[in-house]
C-alpha cells in the first residue's frame, strides 16, 4: 500500500472519531451570562404569621439577591426563646439551625438568597421549632391558559397551535417550541424546516403552524415563554387522525342496526315455521277425525238395519 493510501486511510479513521462526539441534539435557549452576585439588584419579601403555616407566591423575573423575612406572633406559650431554620425544596439549608429569641412577643428569622438561574427557584421554607412554619414558592410567571383537550387534525391538513399568557403577567423576552420525543424535549427551529413549521410570536401570544401532517407529528407540544431567571413551559396535545376515523362510530351504529334486524327477522321466520307447522298438524287430525267417522256410519246404519229385522 502507497503512503497516500494510508494517509488517506488514517484521514477517514480521524474523521469516524470525530463524528463519534458530534451532539445532534438541538440546544435549547442559550442561558444568560451570569452576573456577579454583588452586582445583583437586592428584594425584600416579608411575611407575618398568627397561625401555624402560610405559603406565599414570589413571582420573579430576573436573578436578584432575595432576602425573606418571617415573623411569628402565634406562639401561647411564650418561650423565651425558640430554634429557628430555614429548608429549601425540604433539604434544610447548610448553617441555617439558629436559636430565635422573643423580642416584642414575636420571633424573627431573616436570610439572604442568591437566586440565579431557574435551579435556585422553589420552594423556601422558614421553621420555628415544629410549631409553625412559612413557605415562600419562587418561580417566573406561569402560563395560566392551560388546554385540557387536546387538538385534532387530520392527514395531510395542517394544524395551529396555540400558547397564552396572562395579561396580568410580565411580557416574556420570547417564545420557544419544543416536540416531546420520549423522555427529552427537541426544540423546533422553524428556519430548519420552513415547509413543516411556522412560529408567530406576537407579545404575551405565540402560534405553532405544523404543515402537511403525518402520523408521527401527534404527541405533546411544549411552549415556553422565555423570562432572564427561568422559562415557564406548557404543553399541548396534537392528535392526527385520517378522514375515516370520525365515521367509525358511525359505522358500528350502522352495523349493530343491521344485526339487531337480521336477528330479529330470524326470530320472525322461525316463529312463522313454527306456526306453520302446528297448523299442519292440526287440519291432520281433523281430516283423521272426520275420516273415522265416515268409516263408523254404514257400519252402525247395518247394526239398525239387523235389529229391525
């Protein structure tokens, strides 16, 4: 073998290799630099407690240092003082056990988070001994218009589907879509494929256009409106079926119609045969009978006939 067959032999091997660590998978949304944790804006949520638990809502749309405040003012017993931590997700938080003193017949805990990316929202819970405790839920605006049924196209039509958010809530940065493809999400880039897929954003609106449909385009369908801290996802079901799918319960009608009367009229004619029968058998025995009795009558006239003689 020539040194340029091996070279090139050794070209290919290199190329194989290579191919071997290609990642075919669409990306998602390129998440935003990350700012420095001292340059982050600072929020203050409080909240005052007179029972024993409370959940409150925090709605957030870019990361922030977020300081929560808990106040609790329902304790009878009146303990001097009272252990105090804070958990997130139920995980208690590293460093956080303390001991609470009464101060103006109220106990105080305060903490300082770094809320980032979408891995710091959650649950943040805030826990005076087993008496009483405080659930501040993070998260960025949700997609409120959820759709229960799903949408229904047919082969080779087209279908559009649709995602909404409130207008009560913050304008998304943009919309992203996404196809379920098992346990992942693929990302739908319409530019990729502009014959298949349109996507219309228009504010706190977003449209999915699927063209040309075929069976492997029904399952769930993933929006996502964009926010710096995090991306609220909704899902949509698309079910393609053919043009003779909806006449199918009309056909069975059709068919249980057609046998209901094909038992019915064997029920008839058997019920006619049987009829037909029993008045056969009975005009039998009257002609039997009224034979025997033609056959009885000369013989009792020559019985008369000896006895007058």
């Amino acid at each position: 073998m020539s040194a340029s067959w091996k070279q090139l032999s050794l070209q290919i091997l290199l190329l194989l290799v290579s191919c071997r660590h290609i990642n075919t998978k669409t990306p998602g949304p390129t998440p935003p630099p990350r700012i420095p944790i001292d340059q982050l804006p600072t929020d203050v949520r409080s909240v005052a407690l007179k029972g024993e638990s409370h959940t409150e809502k925090v709605e957030l749309l870019n990361p922030v240092n977020l300081a929560l405040e808990c106040t609790w003012t329902g304790n009878q017993d009146k303990l001097a003082n009272i252990t105090g931590l804070w958990r997130k997700d139920g995980e208690e938080v590293k460093n956080s056990n303390q001991t609470v003193p009464m101060e103006n017949d109220q106990y105080h805990l305060k903490r300082v988070f770094s809320i980032l990316n979408e891995e710091d929202l959650g649950s943040y819970t805030c826990e005076f001994g087993s008496k009483a405790k405080i659930d501040f839920v993070l998260a960025a605006p949700q997609i409120g218009d959820v759709r229960d049924k799903p949408i229904i196209s047919y082969l080779g039509d087209f279908a559009v589907i649709t995602c909404k958010m409130e207008e009560t809530k913050p304008e998304p940065s943009t919309w992203y879509w996404y196809k379920a493809n098992g346990t992942d999400k693929e990302q739908i880039i319409a530019a990729e494929e502009p014959l298949r897929y349109e996507i219309k954003n228009e504010e706190r609106n977003t449209k999915l256009v699927v063209s040309s449909l075929v069976e492997a385009d029904g399952g769930l369908y993933f929006c996502g409106a964009v926010y710096a801290i995090s991306t609220s996802m909704s899902h949509v079901e698309l079910k393609v079926i053919s043009f003779l799918e909806p006449l199918k319960p009309f056909v069975a009608i059709v068919i249980a119609v057609i046998v209901l009367v094909a038992i019915i009229l064997l029920y008839e004619k058997s019920q006619s045969k049987k009829n037909s029968t029993a008045a056969d058998n009975g005009t039998t025995d009257q002609t039997n009978t009224l034979t025997q009795g033609e056959s009885n009558g000369p013989g009792e006239s020559s019985s008369m006939r000896q006895r007058k003689v």
